[in-house]
C-alpha cells in the first residue's frame, strides 16, 4: 500500500469493506448507460462516464445514489428516476 499501513489498519479496512454493499454489472447496467449517455447528448449536457456508470448501477439497482455532488446528478433525478441521497 502507498501509505506503508501496518497489519492493523489494513485489517480495519478490509473489516470495514466487508460492510460495504457492492452492486455489481451487467449487460442491462451497460443498457441503462448507454441510454443515459445518449440522453444527456441530445439535451446537449454530457456527462462525465463515470457519473453516469454510478447512476445506472444505483437506477439497475434501485438503490439511491449517496453523493455531495448533487447538481452533477442532477440530470438523472429530474429525467430518469434516480434518488439521491446528500447535500450540494
């Protein structure tokens, strides 16, 4: 690890990591990306990919999006019915 961590820290991480929910991927997630990227182009406001990969798990999901970066998702709340979870 870049951090030098001890045996101590890195199994609190991995403690803590096991508590993490991972939502995992799939042909309809790629879908609902790519529907979301080609959206967001005819309105004329792309987004990052990597927003809209988060926004496709969480709509394939349907699970909210955690964020403090609300107006990037914005887009997504207001068209296709993602929730957010946050503060901008």
């Amino acid at each position: 690890m870049a951090r030098s961590w001890g045996r101590k820290s890195t199994d609190l991480l991995d403690a803590w990591l096991e508590t993490v929910p991972v939502i995992g991927y799939d042909e309809e997630v790629a879908r609902i990306w790519g529907r979301l990227s080609a959206a967001t182009r005819r309105a004329g406001r792309p987004r990052p990919v990597n927003d809209m990969w988060n926004a496709a798990c969480c709509l394939f999901e349907g699970r909210p999006l955690a964020t403090l970066n609300v107006k990037d998702y914005q887009d997504f709340v207001d068209h296709h019915g993602l929730v957010l979870l946050g503060a901008g």
